[in-house]
C-alpha cells in the first residue's frame, strides 16, 4: 500500500514545503506490511504493542479492499489540489468527530429545562439557519466536533484532518453538495447531521449501504425493523471481510492520529465504497430474479439542515422528509415479506404522468393544497364576520354592506 503524507509530517523535516514524500506503491496483491507506511512524526501517540498487531492486520483488510493509496490531508491547499481528482460517481464516505461543543444562544436553549428536547432541536436549527444567512457568518473551529472526514473512489482514500485544517475547502463543499457524486457509507445519516451542525452544509445524494445490505440478506434479519445494518456486519455478510472495530472505539479523534488511527478511518470510506458496488448490482439482480419491488428511495436521501430528505420533491417543489417506514416490505417496524413489483406503467420513470413517485408527491401536494386552502379560507371568513359585525352591526347580511368594505378586508 502507498501511503502518502505532508513533508513536514515527517520525521526530521524542518521545512515547511507542502509536497509529498512517499515510497513507490507496491506490486498489486502484495499485502505484506513494509516499511514504507505513514509516517506522522512525534506529534501522533506513539502505537502500543496491540495497536502494532491491529495494524498489520488492517494492512491485510486494505489490500482485500483494493486500496492502493491513503493520501493524509492537512491543510485547505493541499484539500483542493487533491480532492480535484474525485469526479461523478460514487465515493465512500464517512466522518469521525466528537460531541459539537455549544455556545452562544445554543447553549443558552440547552440549558432552558422549561424546554423539550424536540424544542430545543428546533430552536437550536432556527439560530443555525439564521447565522447561514449573516453575509458575515463564519465557522467558530474551537467549537467544532467533526475531526476526519473520508472519502474514497477507485483505489485512492483521502483522510481530512479537520482539526488541523480549520477551513472549508471548496473542493470537500462540491463533493458534498454535488448530487452528481453520491455518497455511500453505513448509517450517513448520522454524518449528514453531523456536516450541517459543524459546516453549515447540506449534503446531497446520501446512500445507505447498511439499509441496502438488509434488502439484500432480508432473510438473515427478519426478526428486526428496517434500519441500519453496522458497517463491519455488512462487510462480513457482503464481501466476507471482516473489519475489527474493537480499537476504533476508544481512539480519541481530537489528538493527533497515529498511523493505527488513519488506517482504521480508510478502512471505513473504503469498505463502504466496496459494499456499494456489490449491492448496487446485487439489487437489480435480485429484483429481476425475485419479480420483487426494490426502491432506491428507501435507502437513498439528501439532508437539508442535517435531516434526511428524499431527492425527489414534490410537484410544489417542497421537500419531503425520508423515512424508512417508507419501505413496503415492513408494517410497524415488522416484516410482512418482500412485495411483488408493479406493473411497467406504474413503476417510477422519466415520465411524470407515469412516475409512482409523482403520483405519491402529488397526493401529498394535493393533501397540503387542501389544508391551505381551508386554513386561509377559514381565517378570511373571521376577519370578514369580525369586520362586517364591527361596521354594520350583528343582524346585517353580506349584501347589505358597501362592496369596497369586503373587498378591502379579504384582499
């Protein structure tokens, strides 16, 4: 595996030159751990005797995933000319960080007990909503929790260290808005929510390998409702690799990461990216094979202010929350078998009169149309009997008042 690094990580560099050192990358399919692994300094906590036994064995894990390089970004320029070679597609995804630290009115709102936590969420969005919109707003990174964010296409991760690079590079903001590059990763949810709360940003095309590894092995996890399946269990079930989380649970992300730390963080964006390509064909296949309806809007999404959405709106144009109650195969969190799939002309297309999606988005616009409608005409009709009775009395009819009365109070 090649691994590169920031000279100036290296040991005994002085310099401040932001160009790479790395050896060669090795023959394809040699897997053996040499000497040429990440380099990180005296700043990183040094490997223990366990973490040094891990390691090789994630060494072994990142050539079963096909990982070739593992490039460690520290700075925004260095962000922006590397992350120019991720393009459309897929890339596997995912963020370590820790608990966001409050300030300000959050703090203040968390601290209010009169308040529910469901208030408070709101509340908490409103005043992120409306420091997006200062033209002066600008990231508080003490305060930050998000730590390393993955990314992995082809044979390449590329692991951001936050913490150090303390911006937001525009190319990490195109891949992450961009509907054009999905997202997969297990349980992204979470690291949508977490890309909103620290970077103000709003992800688009999220994919959950974890629900779509629980289409695939529905019969292995009957007994359980529709959620997410964990990234090791997929991997084990998926491509009978088995990725040892045991120590990434106690690593503390905010610290400088040790070679240990950064192969378990490409470990995941790489294992995600692999589970996709397996189960996006496996799906297709298993839905030709089976005759079985399987939609990719029950594990595809978007998150707006960090709460997942579907991708396709309305025919208002609003968005629409996500949900995985929206799969068919459950009924209150159980499962009542996989469903036949529908007939052609029913099924989701490019044309909207034929769309299913645009069938449901239009029930459920319709359904709005009509609260709306019975809202407003509900309170024009009392700001009208109010006005009429204040003007003229309670025993007159509607056509006994002046007509530029009514006009004026309905309009």
């Amino acid at each position: 595996m090649w691994i590169v690094i920031p000279a100036d990580l290296s040991k005994g560099s002085s310099s401040g030159d932001t160009s790479r050192v790395a050896s060669p990358p090795p023959p394809r399919g040699e897997l053996a751990f040499r000497e040429y692994v990440l380099d990180v300094g005296n700043e990183g906590p040094e490997l223990t005797k366990v973490e040094e036994a891990a390691l090789a064995t994630s060494i072994v894990v990142m050539g079963e995933l096909n990982v070739a390089t593992v490039t460690y970004v520290t700075s925004e320029s260095q962000a922006n000319t590397e992350l120019v070679a991720v393009v459309r597609g897929v890339v596997g995804f995912d963020t370590e960080f820790v608990k966001r630290k409050l300030y300000g009115d959050e703090a203040i709102i968390e601290n209010m007990p009169v308040l529910s936590a469901s208030a408070k969420k709101t509340a908490r969005l409103a005043i992120q909503h409306l420091e997006t919109l200062n033209p002066g707003f600008s990231i508080f990174w003490d305060n930050v929790g998000l730590c390393l964010i993955q990314i992995a296409q082809g044979d390449t991760v590329w692991i951001l260290n936050m913490s150090r690079i303390r911006a937001y590079p525009s190319e990490l903001r195109r891949i992450l808005e961009s509907p054009d590059i999905a997202k997969a990763g297990a349980g992204i949810t979470n690291d949508g929510a977490v890309i909103w709360e620290d970077l103000r940003s709003n992800m688009k095309n999220l994919v959950d390998v974890g629900l779509m590894t629980r289409l695939w092995g529905v019969d292995k996890h009957k007994e359980e409702p529709f959620g997410n399946i964990a990234l090791d269990v997929a991997a084990l079930e998926v491509l009978d690799i088995n990725i040892d989380k045991t120590y990434q649970k106690n690593v503390d992300w905010k610290l400088e990461p040790n070679k240990a730390h950064l192969i378990y963080a490409a470990i995941d964006a790489a294992a995600s990216l692999r589970l996709h390509e397996m189960l996006a064909s496996e799906l297709i296949q298993e839905e030709q094979d089976l005759g079985i309806e399987i939609r990719s809007s029950w594990y595809t999404f978007n998150s707006t202010f960090g709460e997942p959405m579907r991708i396709r709106k309305s025919i208002r144009d609003a968005e629409i929350p996500w949900s995985s109650r929206d799969c068919t195969w459950y009924s209150n969190n159980k499962f009542q078998g996989s469903k036949p799939k529908r007939p052609h002309n029913q099924q989701a297309s490019g044309n909207p009169q034929t769309s299913e999606w645009f069938n449901e988005d239009r029930t459920i616009a319709h359904v709005v149309e009509q609260k709306e409608q019975a809202h407003t005409h509900k309170a024009r009709e009392s700001v009208r009997i109010s006005k009429r009775e204040y003007l003229f009395g309670h025993d007159l009819d509607d056509h006994d008042a002046p007509p530029q009365t009514f006009n004026s109070v309905l309009h």
